[in-house]
C-alpha cells in the first residue's frame, strides 16, 4: 500500500522547530516560527489567561460537546472584535462566525466553502505570502496564483503592481489578503492603498479573504482592524480568518474563526449551515477550553483590559528589539543601512539575506529564520541579541 509513498519535505516553518529541537549548539536562537517570546526567552502564559483559568478552576464544568460552530459567547466576542459590537452588519445579523482551529483552521473552513460555492474560481496570494496559505488554498481544490507584493529592490510594496494584477484577475478570483502586519515581510500598505484595493476588489467583482493572524501586534487592536470596517463598509462579501494563537500566547490551544460577511440575515444563516456541514465533515466540532479562556477574557471588561495591556506591552518590546537590532547590527560591523528593520511591522523581519546565508546563520551560528530570509523579531531578547547581530554580521 506504502510502497510508492514519497517522503514529503518538512514543512517550511515548523520543520525549523523539528531541527532546532534537534541542534546541540548551547547559544542556539530560534526565530523561525512566528512565536512571542518574552525578554527571558520565556513563552508568556499571559495574566488575563491566567485569571479566566482559575475562575474556571474554581468552577470545574464538565466538557460535554460543543456545538458544531463553537462556543457562542466567543463567536459573539470574536464579532464584536472583528467588526465591533454595536456595528450594523452584526447587528443586522449579516455576520457568520465560527470558532476554528487556529486561524489556520479558520483558513480551512473558508477554503472548504469557498470551493463549494465557486468551484471555478482562481485563488491570488501575496508574493511573498506565508507558505502555508498556497497549500491549505491547493488542498482545498483550488488553482493559486500570485500577486505582486513585495519589492526586494526597494524594500517596500510593489503596491502599483499589486493593483495592476487584482485589476488584471477575473472575476469572482479569490484574493488572500493580510490584514495587519503582513507575514513574511511585515511591510503593510496604507489605509489610503486600501482604500484602492477594495475599490479594485468591488470594481472586478472579486472575494476577499482577509487573513487576520496578528491583530494588535501593528499599531493596536482597533488600528489593525480598521481595515475590516472600509471592507463592511464598501458592502463588499467577506471572508475573515481570526487567530488568537499570537495575541493570547495561546498557541497550543488552537483558537481561531472563521467570519463570513453576507449580504442579508437569510443569507448569513444558509452561509452558517454550510460551514457547519464543512467542520462536522472535518473534525466534528471544535475543543473548549482554548475558546472559553479567550471568552471569557473578551467577554469582562477588567480581563479585557488586561488583556489589551499585556499585548500592548508585547507589542511595544517587539518593536523595542527593531531598534536594538538596528543598533546592535550597525554595532557588529554590518555596513549596509539596515534601519528598514524598524519600518516594519509585526512579529517578522524580512531581513534580506539569502537562503545561503540563512544557512549558515542555522548550521554555523544556530540562529534559525526561515529560508526566505524571514526573521521572528519577537523571538529576540536582550540576552540573545548580541550573538544574533553577530551571527548575522559574520554572512554578511
Ligand atoms: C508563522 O508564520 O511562523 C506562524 O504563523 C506559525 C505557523 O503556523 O506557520
């Protein structure tokens, strides 16, 4: 039965975790994965998470199945987070959302539908784009393609050629598009680029699928999400992916939605009953604990507060380590301009460096990115970064 069986390649990002677990190097660094790590290099269990735990510890409840689209107070909280909660088209009841495996899981599910309903349809990610989103859209049945994105000569977006191909793409194409903090460059376009960008998606007809993995990690909660308010806004069908893997530290839980935007109430729940049908036909329904911590989180207002404080202070120290990054590079002798580092936003830098040279940071330095060049900023601590800026200044 196996005999023909390939072996497949390691993942790109996750398949770095495998061989960092595996590395003997005592100074090894791993900013490969997309994971916060605090200035210990500890993962942070955050406080707010902490508080909602004991309140359920106090309260032990049984886990009988949930229901097929999740726990509703935490679809209710991710709608009023995603689109705000006295907004219309939560109130008008135009918004389906269910709770997914991760955001990864919420990609799944929207990929699943969406080749239900537009088996046809082409889907464009970025280029670059985070590996993952070509093989979940492949997997899903669908043709992926590329738009233009990030432009190495500059270091900036290509955003000319990002709207020459959305206004190139035929209709009903799907467009995977990055919210906030754009992973792997964490160069974002502006507000005002958004604004054409949702004008070509209206104007050609397309669907955009916002994936929101890093919401509050930019300029703030309600900062990164402004943009899912100009799509509402422009009354335009949306597909929403939410993660809280980052943003709650809570990445081994698996907490994610997925959110649909229709154009009616009607609309909304035959929408709903077909993602239902698409998780019960995957894995049933989702897990609890992970969804009631971040419910019960978002859902009172002094462990909301808490919680808006502690990803601000991660936000803050990543953007911290930017700058000592800069400094500590210049320190080491490295000649180039690398201030681009601070430009950027999010958890990652896309440092510039070749696969070659991300090699070798790995195999002689044990310092890990990914080998597009793609460094976790938020994996850098004030213990690690000397050796790191040394490791890099020795590819140089
Ligand atoms: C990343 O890009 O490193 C994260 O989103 C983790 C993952 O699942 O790839």
């Amino acid at each position: 039965l196996f005999s023909a069986v390939e072996m497949a390649p390691r993942d790109p990002i996750l398949g770095l975790n495998e061989q960092f677990a595996a590395d003997t190097n005592p100074s090894k660094v791993n900013l490969g994965v997309g994971v916060y790590f605090d200035d210990n290099g500890k993962l942070p269990l955050l406080q707010c998470v902490q508080a909602a735990e004991k309140a359920m510890m106090d309260k032990p409840a049984a886990r009988g199945y949930l229901p097929i689209d999740g726990i509703v107070a935490y679809d209710n909280a991710v709608k009023a987070l995603v689109f705000g909660a006295d907004s219309d088209v939560v109130k008008s009841g135009r918004v389906s959302t269910v709770q997914a495996i991760g955001g990864t899981g919420g990609l799944k599910i929207g990929a699943d539908f969406l080749k239900k309903v537009s088996p046809g349809a082409t889907v464009l990610i970025s280029d670059p784009s985070w590996e993952n989103h070509r093989a979940i859209f492949q997997n899903a049945g669908f043709e992926v393609g590329s738009y233009r994105y990030y432009d190495a000569a500059t270091r900036s977006v290509n955003f000319e050629g990002m709207l020459a191909d959305l206004n190139a793409a035929a209709p009903g194409t799907i467009v995977v598009l990055h919210a906030c903090c754009h992973n792997p460059t964490g160069y974002d376009i502006t507000a005002a680029q958004w604004d054409q960008v949702i004008a070509a998606v209206k104007a050609k007809n397309l669907t955009a699928f916002l994936d929101m993995a890093y919401q509050g990690f930019g300029h703030g909660i309600a900062e990164d999400g402004a943009v899912i308010g100009k799509f509402v806004a422009a009354g335009l069908n949306i597909f929403v992916s939410t993660s809280f893997s980052k943003s709650f530290s809570l990445y081994g839980e698996r907490v994610g939605a997925l959110s649909v935007v229709a154009s009616d109430k009607d609309e909304a729940a035959r929408v709903l009953s077909q993602l239902k049908i698409v998780i019960r036909t995957n894995y049933s329904n989702p897990p609890t604990h992970g969804g009631a911590v971040v419910a019960a989180v978002l859902n009172n207002p002094e462990l909301r507060a808490l919680w808006e404080k502690e990803l601000g202070e991660m936000r803050v120290r990543i953007k911290e380590m930017r700058q000592k990054l800069v400094d500590g590079l210049r320190a080491a002798g490295v000649q180039q301009d690398m201030s681009f580092i601070t430009t950027q936003i999010g958890m990652f830098s896309y440092s510039g460096l070749s696969k070659d040279q991300m090699v070798r940071l790995r195999n002689e330095f044990g310092v890990y990115g990914t080998d597009t060049g793609r460094m976790c900023v938020a994996a850098l601590n004030s213990k690690n970064i000397d050796y790191v800026c040394q490791a890099i200044a020795k590819v140089f």
